[in-house]
C-alpha cells in the first residue's frame, strides 16, 4: 500500500506500472464477475430464486446451505479487498474531488447492501432478491467507472 504514501503517483516510476497492473486486474474481475454470476449462481432475478429455492418446472434442487455459506464468504472477502484498493487509488488519482468521495461513497453502500441482501433473501424473504440484484449492478458500475478514470488519470493526466 505504499501508493497511499507517495505525494504524487503519476511522477513515480515504480508505482506507475504496479498501478496499471492492479486496476488491470480489478477490471479483469469486475468484468469477469458478471459472467461467472450469470452463469453459475444468477445475475437477474428468476436465475437467483431457482438458484437459491431450486425449481420444479427446471427440476432444480436449491442451494444447500453450507454451499450458500461459502459463497457469501468468498464474496465478502473479495468485495471488501476490490473496493478497499480500489477507491484508495481512485480518491488519490481524483484528487480526493466531492464527486469521487460521493461515487466512493455509493459503490460502498451498494455493495455492502448487497452482500446483506442475499442472505437476507436466502434466509427471509425473496424479496430482497431484486435489492441484491440493483445493487450488485449500482457497485459494479461504479467499480468499472473508478478503474477506467484512475486509468485514464495515471497514464493521461
């Protein structure tokens, strides 16, 4: 985390390419999350309820709970770490601007709503279903968004 230290990251010609790379990476993810979703666990509403109820018509069994548990765990685990670096860089290279603070700000809160949404849909109620689903979309946008503009900072500012 020495990029939190440095005054200036564009003048420094270490950080430079580390940078690059990890926001590299982070799109990877980010992009790559949308289609292991879709295609494992459901990214639209009707996909997430078979996935965590099962479904007669398609002859699907529901998510076994100790499965759902570790789903939610692994996605704990990696949201905190995409958004923690993520907005460290991006309020950085912003220059720590309101509308960076605000952006940072909603990507969190989406995301944690998120997260407390699906076990909340599994255990509860299905309704939070389509809570998990706009604010799983709300906070990968704004990821996608804070990449993009820390990239284009580092390299084009």
């Amino acid at each position: 985390m020495k990029f939190t230290i440095i005054k200036d990251l564009n003048q420094d010609s270490m950080m430079k390419p580390i940078l690059s790379g990890l926001l590299f990476f982070t799109l990877l993810y980010l992009l790559s999350d949308f289609f292991v979703k879709h295609s494992g666990f459901g990214l639209f509403p009707h996909a997430l309820h078979a996935t965590l109820f099962g479904s007669e018509e398609e002859f699907l069994d529901p998510i076994n709970k100790a499965s759902f548990l570790e789903f939610w765990h692994v996605e704990i685990f990696f949201i905190m770490m995409i958004l923690f670096t993520l907005s460290t860089v991006y309020i950085r290279l912003s220059k720590a601007s309101k509308s960076a603070i605000v952006a940072v700000n909603i990507m969190m809160i989406s995301a944690i709503t998120s997260l407390i949404s699906l076990p909340l849909a599994f255990f509860f109620s299905s309704g939070f279903i389509n809570i998990y689903v706009v604010t799983f979309f709300i906070w990968h946008i704004l990821a996608l968004f804070s990449a993009l503009y820390s990239i284009k900072r580092l390299h084009y500012a």
